[in-house]
C-alpha cells in the first residue's frame, strides 16, 4: 500500500495506515481536512483563531489516540469531533451572544428607553426559547436564521439533506411559536 501520493488513498486506507504509526497518513489527513473543520468550527464559535486552534487539538488527540480510535467513517467523525471541541469551548467560556445585539446595534432615534429594554428582553426570552428547543431543531434554526447560512450549505454540515434542513427548520419554528404562545409572548 505505500506510494509517494497518499492523497489518492481513500479514508479507510488512510485509517489503517494511521493505526501502523504512519505519520504521513496524518499529514494527508490534516490537508485534506483541516481547512473545512475550522470553517465548520467558526460557525460555533465565531471565530477562526478559535476555530484553527481546536482543530489542531482535534488531530493532536486523533494522533495521540490513534490505536485505540475505532472509526468507521473518518469525514464524518471529524465533523462530530469539530463541533464537540467548539461547543464544549463555547460552554468554558460563554461567551456574549452577540448576534442578536448585531441585528439592532444602535436603537433607533425613534426608540424611548423603554422600548429598547422591552427589546433586549424580548431576545433574551426568545433565546432561552430556543435553548428549550431539541438540539437538532435548535442548530438549524441559529444557522438558518442567526447566522443567515442557506439551507444547502446548512445539509453538508451536518450531513443531512436539503429537504431534511427544510423540514427541521419549518418543525423548530413551529415549535418556538408554540412555545412562545404558552409563555405568554406571541410573535
């Protein structure tokens, strides 16, 4: 199985060849992944350093565990990896939603103190809402709607189908309707 271009190797070979100590096996695994986990990272924690930073820890540890790791399906773990490391970061550092502070940053002329109290209270009703929503409904809901990502770059990310992203996302408004309707608030 040893060649000069290991990035004609598929996942699998790449896997088997990782468990035998080849570090060239995890350097083609590193370049063919590294840059689309930071991404994917980035849409958690908002930031690239961050992002690139938990990335590189994830293939320390895919190095580091590589005899005892049993992966089937190397993409999709990494993925699954990349958003554990990013949320679990997220709940070390909680850090300021700003999101919802970016949509309104400076209120309005218009708005009396008031008003612009009642708002933030509003978002912050909203989105601990949401938090009650199931995780799944939950992500397709702050990437469709927070982070204004399209529905078919939203499937790849979490490795469903379009159609799927639709229907989970028209299921967690519906939901957060409903919810917000027995809370006593009603969009």
């Amino acid at each position: 199985m040893k060649t000069n271009n290991y990035n004609v190797f598929s996942d699998e070979e790449l896997l088997a060849l990782l468990h035998q100590d080849d570090t060239l096996s995890l350097q083609t695994i590193f370049t063919r992944y590294y840059t689309p986990l930071a991404h994917f990272s980035t849409i958690f924690t908002k930031d690239i350093t961050t992002s690139e930073v938990l990335i590189a820890d994830l293939f320390i540890k895919l190095w580091d565990n590589r005899k005892q790791l049993e992966i089937r399906l190397l993409k999709p773990y990494l993925f699954q990896s990349a958003k554990n490391l990013s949320l679990n970061h997220l709940k070390k550092h909680k850090p300021k939603l700003d999101t919802f502070e970016n949509l309104q940053t400076r209120p309005s002329e218009h708005l009396t103190p008031f008003e612009i109290l009642t708002n933030k209270e509003s978002q912050q009703r909203i989105l601990s809402l949401i938090n009650l929503l199931p995780e799944r409904q939950r992500e397709v809901l702050l990437m469709s709607r927070i982070e204004q990502i399209e529905k078919t770059n939203i499937a790849p990310l979490l490795g469903i189908t379009v159609r799927t992203v639709e229907t989970t996302l028209y299921q967690a408004i519906k939901s957060l309707r409903t919810l917000l309707f027995t809370s006593g608030k009603k969009i």
